[in-house]
C-alpha cells in the first residue's frame, strides 16, 4: 500500500517533466500547433458558438425559452421524464452545439433548479453538435457541401430523442425544484441585467472551450511530429488506410482538426464518428463547464457508443434515399465559403447593443449603491 501510495505521487511528477522536455524540444511544432487551434477558435468556434451561447443563456435565465418551445414541452416532458421547464435545454443542445447543453445544466444546477442526477441523466442526450458548426464551419468549408452536414444533422437529432425516450422509460426522483422553499428561489432580473449576466457568463465558457482547443492542437502537432501518432495509425493500418488511421487519432483528439482531415478522402463514417463523439476536447470541456455542478458522466459515456451508433444507422439512411454516398459527397460549386456567420452589419449592432447595456447596468448599480 505504502508503494502503491508514492507511485501515485510520484508518476504525476514524472509525466509532468516528461511533458515539459517535450514542450521545450519540440517549442517549434507546439507553437505551429497553437496557432492553428487559434485560427480554429477565430474562424470556426468563436463565429459559430459565441453569440448562440449568449442568446440561449439570455432565454433561459429571462424565462422567454419556456414561452418559444411551449409546443414542445409537454410532449418532450412526458416522453425524457423530466421537467418542462428543462425542454429548453435540449431544444438549445441541438441549436447551439456541445458546449451549450452542459452550461445550460449546469446554470440550471447552480440555481437549485435541477439536480445533480437528473444533470447527469439530461446530459446523455443534451450534448450535440450544432447546425452552425456541422453545416457552416464543417460541412461546408471542407467537403464544399451543405447535404452532408444536414443528413448529418438531421441523424443527430433523431438519435438524441432516442436516447431521451430510452431514459424517460425509467422512473427518475422528485423534480428539485419542488422542495425548494420560495426564499431559495432565485428571483427573475431585468432583461438588461440578465443579458449582462449572459455575455459574462458566455465568455467565460467560450474562453474555456478555445483554451482547450488551443491546448489540444498543440499537443497533437507535437505527437505528430514525435513520431506517437504514426505509430498508433501503423497499427490500425490492418483494419484501414494510413491516412484514415491519421484522421481518426487526430478526430478522437480534436472533432474540428479530425474533420478537416477527412477533406482529402471523405469518409462518412469517420465524420458520423468524430462529429457524434465530440474528441476528447469536447468531453473535458463539458467535464470543465460542470465541475462546480458535481454532475457525474459516466452515463454520458455508457450511452455515447449507442448515440453513435444511432447517428451511423439514420445517416445510411437518409443516404440511401438522397442517392447513395457518392450523389452526396459531390462537390456543389455554387456553394461559397463564408469565414463568418454574421454580417457586419449585425456585428456592429450587436456591439452597440452590448455596450449599452453594460452602461445600464452600470448606471443601476451606482443608484442602487447612492441608496444604500
């Protein structure tokens, strides 16, 4: 026991080194690396994140996302067992991308709103990958075709509900919310206030999402460039291609960088794969996001193989009904690439927007301070 316990000390010690040598040997391939997962978070994550996470924390919190999805809510309450209330949150998971369930949740968990278990249990079905992301910063830009992303998309959606229904099946405990005393409840603030609270919130998430991604691509340029993911790829190269084994290791590590390696030879597969597991990054993300909220994931991964698998079998299925995989990987020209998603135009008022009601909130607080 006394070895067992120094070598549990002592190994972080070790690796931690070892990283360290290989951080300074290989400073070159890790800044190349860096940069790239800066250009990443720039051009692709930040675009297609940023403003949703805002707007789908923003409804949440002012209670407006209760009032947009209220069709859904019964039905959707009934079939996952859960609140109707929480139906929101899985609406969003499936417009913002993966981030966005996990800090929904978690905002849900800090308010006394959920629980930790029913978290864990809404987390299997409420991290997924965005149409921004799949179809605009994806689909798009490497395959020069929007149908992928949709068929993609589309099999997502279905394979989330499912896995929803598959939990809803048991019988789960109390809402939280209802043995909350009305002095624990957390009382609504002025739209202003709760946009503020919003953007600030949105922009720490986003800043943990790009250090990760920023982190991520270093490390894999710097497996690269040792040697260690041509050795792993050298021993799936009896089951698949040399360069489908690279695209695979550096999908399961990264989602963006995996995809933007399957541009050279599409494979339908390895993107249901990459895109329906979210890479390593993504699951440490969500596992960072949900720290404070002591949601546990080891459901989200016992159900995420059968997510997958879901995502595969709608996928060969909307397939086959637009034509086979080679009438949906063609290229269509008339597609033109778009680095970002908003026009300028919106940007500047969006700008605009937030700055007032940064001075609003600021105003508030000095009257409110004059007062006391």
């Amino acid at each position: 026991m006394m070895i067992k316990a120094k070598a549990v000390r002592v190994i972080p010690g070790i690796l931690a080194c070892f990283a360290i040598v290989l951080a300074i040997a290989f400073s070159k391939s890790l800044a190349q690396g860096c940069l790239y997962g800066i250009q990443i978070c720039l051009n692709s994550l930040i675009p297609s994140l940023f403003f949703f996470m805002a707007l789908s924390s923003f409804l949440m919190q002012s209670g407006i996302g209760d009032k947009m999805f209220y069709p859904l809510c019964y039905p959707l309450s009934k079939m996952f067992r859960i609140e109707k209330k929480f139906v929101p949150i899985f609406c969003f998971s499936l417009l913002g991308g993966y981030p966005i369930g996990p800090k929904l949740i978690a905002d849900a968990i800090s308010k006394k709103e959920m629980s930790p278990k029913t978290g864990a249990r809404m987390l299997a079905f409420c991290v997924n990958c965005g149409p921004a992301f799949l179809i605009s910063a994806v689909s798009v830009p490497i395959f020069h075709n929007y149908r992928i992303g949709m068929i993609v998309y589309l099999s997502q959606i279905l394979s989330a509900f499912c896995i929803g229904c598959l939990l809803g099946r048991k019988k789960t405990e109390s809402p939280f919310s209802k043995v909350l005393t009305q002095n624990q409840q957390y009382a609504h603030l002025s739209f202003s206030n709760e946009f503020v609270i919003a953007v600030q919130t949105s922009v720490k998430s986003m800043a943990l999402i790009c250090a990760f991604v920023v982190a991520f691509t270093g490390i894999s340029q710097v497996l690269k460039d040792t040697g260690m993911i041509h050795a792993i790829s050298s021993l799936l190269q009896y089951v698949m291609t040399e360069e489908s084994a690279n695209c695979l290791v550096f999908g399961l590590l990264e989602v963006t960088s995996g995809c933007a390696r399957l541009s050279g030879s599409p494979s339908m597969p390895l993107f249901i794969l990459f895109t329906g597991f979210g890479g390593i990054c993504v699951h440490i993300q969500t596992k960072a996001i949900l720290n404070k909220a002591a949601v546990k994931m080891n459901l989200f991964y016992l159900l995420r193989p059968i997510y997958i698998l879901f995502s595969y079998i709608f996928s060969m299925f909307f397939i086959r009904l637009c034509g086979g995989e080679t009438a949906v990987f063609q290229a269509q020209d008339q597609i033109i690439r778009k680095n970002y998603t908003a026009s300028p135009v919106s940007s500047v008022l969006l700008i605009i927007l937030s700055i007032t009601l940064l001075l609003s909130n600021q105003k508030s607080d000095t009257i409110e301070t004059n007062q006391s």
